[in-house]
C-alpha cells in the first residue's frame, strides 16, 4: 500500500481500512511510532512484536502425549453420538 493520506486541521490522519486490517488495530487499540534504522518511521500495534516468527520445535507437543488418560475407544464414543 502507497496511498497517500491527508493531515486534517487537528493534525490527525485516517488510516486506511486495510493498513489497520493488517496491523489488527480496531477501536481502542493503542499504536505507537518509532523511527527505523533508517530514519523512517514505523507504526506498529502497541504491545505487540512484529519479530520474524521463530521456527516451530518439532516436540513441542511430546510434554503432553498420554495427559489426558486412556479415555474412550473410538466404538465407546460413535455409540455415544449414534444413540445406538
């Protein structure tokens, strides 16, 4: 997006709909400015980190194998939901 916005008498701009879509900013929400390496400015959520996403470990989820118990077998619950 390079669209240009207008500043109002009250200094103030709109940001357009799919900019605040992207930055998941609605009413309420807090932004902030900083100024980049490169001397330009950046607005951003406030609160929330644009970092690059860290790779997902592979065994993130081997903690929880076996928590929640034996439970049910797959007949125990189809008879369930069926009413048979």
């Amino acid at each position: 997006m390079n669209a240009p916005v207008r500043v109002d008498d009250k200094g103030q701009i709109t940001l357009p709909q799919d900019v605040l879509d992207q930055l998941g900013i609605g009413p309420g929400s807090e932004v902030t400015f900083r100024r980049t390496a490169d001397g330009k400015f950046a607005i951003e959520r406030a609160g929330v980190s644009l970092q690059p996403a860290q790779p997902l470990d592979p065994d993130r989820f081997r903690k929880l194998r076996g928590h929640a118990g034996p439970g049910l077998t797959t007949d125990e619950i189809m008879e369930m939901t069926r009413g048979d």
